[in-house]
C-alpha cells in the first residue's frame, strides 16, 4: 500500500512540473517577453494608485521602434496602445509636460532599444542612450519613477511591424503588470542565527 502511495506521488509530482516546461515560440506565434524587475525599497501599489486614480499619468518616450515611421506619428499611434493595455488604476496616459512640475513627479519612461549601459537611476534624472534597433522587434525598457527615483524597472520585447501591429497590445499588458505589481513587497531581512 505504501509503495503505490510513493507511486502516485510521484507521478503527481511530474505531473505538476511538466505544466511548468517553458515553450519557447517563434515566428508569427511568437508572445510577449517580459525580463527581469527591479523595485526600489520605496515601491508601493498604494501610493502608484493614489498617484494615478482619476488622473493623467505622464509618459516619456525615447527612441523609435519603427524608424520608417516619423517619431511623432508612431508616438501618436502607440498612445492608444497604451492606454488599451493600462494598469488597473482608472488613469489616461498623456504625453502632456505639465505647466508646473508637480511635486512628486510621477512619470513612466519607455525607452526603445536603449544603450546597454543605461540604468535607470540616470533615466529618472533625464539620461537617454539609445543603440540601434533591430528590425521587426520591438525592445522597450520601462521605468516608473517619482522624481529622480527608480521605483520599478523592467524590460520587454515582441515582433512588430508597426505601432498598430496586434502583437504590441500583450507585450504592454503584461509589461503594465510586471511594472506597476500589486503584490506585497517582502520588507523583512534575512537575520542569522534567527529561530524560524
């Protein structure tokens, strides 16, 4: 009896892995990839909320995906992607600077194919380096600030053809998701020697 408990566990076991085996697609099937993240110890879905509720949330963009379009149109065209793909919060993203700078400034900054050695403290403080693109993929580096502070990091990529292609639509929602996380931060620190 005992034995074909072990069986059945571990047959249980490899079921549940085998779910989890990455697919790698390509071509036209090809989805969204969202990279790693990083958030600043000041980071808080609350305060993004309470900063974003019924409001404007301003974006800044950085480099051309699609360089045979002019820059302003495929930003004119990428706004109502965007705003299809928003985070939860009720918010309506604008490229509007506004007459006064609010205190705190919160802004999204996406840049497209940025330099490999640009970070995002120095894209919170107005830094753009841009390397060449590659062409039908979009690469974009997102950074939520507040002020001149990084709260949230990542990077995300698709094929695209252009600012209308469908495939942007997934690539921005699920970047929005990484980004702007609702999930709580662990604050805690590792302590030594400490009883579990």
């Amino acid at each position: 009896m005992r034995h074909a408990r072990d069986i059945i566990a571990a047959l249980l076991i490899v079921a549940l892995f085998a779910g989890c085996v990455p697919v790698q697609l390509t071509g036209q099937n090809a989805g969204p990839t969202v990279g790693g993240v990083n958030y600043a110890p000041q980071y808080d879905f609350s305060e993004f909320w309470a900063a974003t509720d019924g409001r404007t949330f301003r974006v800044i963009v950085a480099g051309n995906p699609f360089p045979a379009l002019p820059f302003d149109e495929v930003k004119a065209r990428l706004l109502p992607v965007l705003q299809a793909n928003k985070p939860r919060p009720p918010l309506t993203f604008t490229y509007a600077q506004p007459v006064e700078e609010p205190h705190p400034d919160y802004r999204l900054v996406l840049i497209f194919d940025p330099a490999n050695d640009l970070g995002s403290g120095a894209v919170c403080n107005g830094v753009t380096r841009l390397k060449p693109g590659t062409s039908g993929r979009v690469y974009v580096y997102s950074v939520y600030c507040r002020n001149d502070l990084a709260l949230s990091e990542t990077t995300g990529w698709t094929e695209a053809t252009g600012p209308d292609d469908p495939r942007l639509g997934p690539l921005f929602a699920q970047l929005f998701l990484v980004l702007f996380t609702d999930q709580p931060m662990r604050r805690d620190r590792f302590v030594p020697y400490a009883r579990w």
